[in-house]
C-alpha cells in the first residue's frame, strides 16, 4: 500500500511533468512547513526533480523522477488487470 507521502509525491511529479512550472510557481503550490509532509523538499533531496536554469527557470523531473513514475504507472497496470 502507498504512503500518503509516496502518492502525493508522485502527484506532484505527474503535475511538473504535465506542462512547464516556473521554481517560483512550483514553490508557491507544493512547498510546506509541515514536517511530516515535506514534498517538495523530499523530492529536491532525492534528486527527483531539476531546475536546470536555477530559481528563475522551469522545474522538471529528472531522470530519477521519470522511473519513478513509470514504475508507478506500472504497477497501477498490474494492479488493474
């Protein structure tokens, strides 16, 4: 069974992924100060996300995220059939 943490993780992939966000845009959505649901920090600190022109550029999800994501889609496959 997923974790809150895992599906909001994934969500928050699925969401940058779905069209471009700007750092600050990102930021404004999924930061928090709850330390029990630390998204996007969890996310930066796990290398699933990369803003490849720093703070004033788009977020995308990196190669890391990518597989997470297609692992994720794959097991939701899996679990429908």
């Amino acid at each position: 069974m997923m974790t809150a943490h895992e599906a909001l993780t994934l969500q928050m992939l699925e969401w940058i992924q779905a069209r471009p966000h700007l750092y600050a845009d990102v930021l404004e959505v999924w930061r928090t100060t709850c330390p029990r649901l630390s998204i996007w920090e969890d996310a930066c600190a796990d290398g699933l996300i990369e803003c490849p022109q720093g703070y004033a550029g788009p977020v995308a999800v990196s190669a890391k995220g990518r597989t997470l994501l297609s692992a994720s889609r794959l097991g939701k496959a899996c679990l429908a059939r």
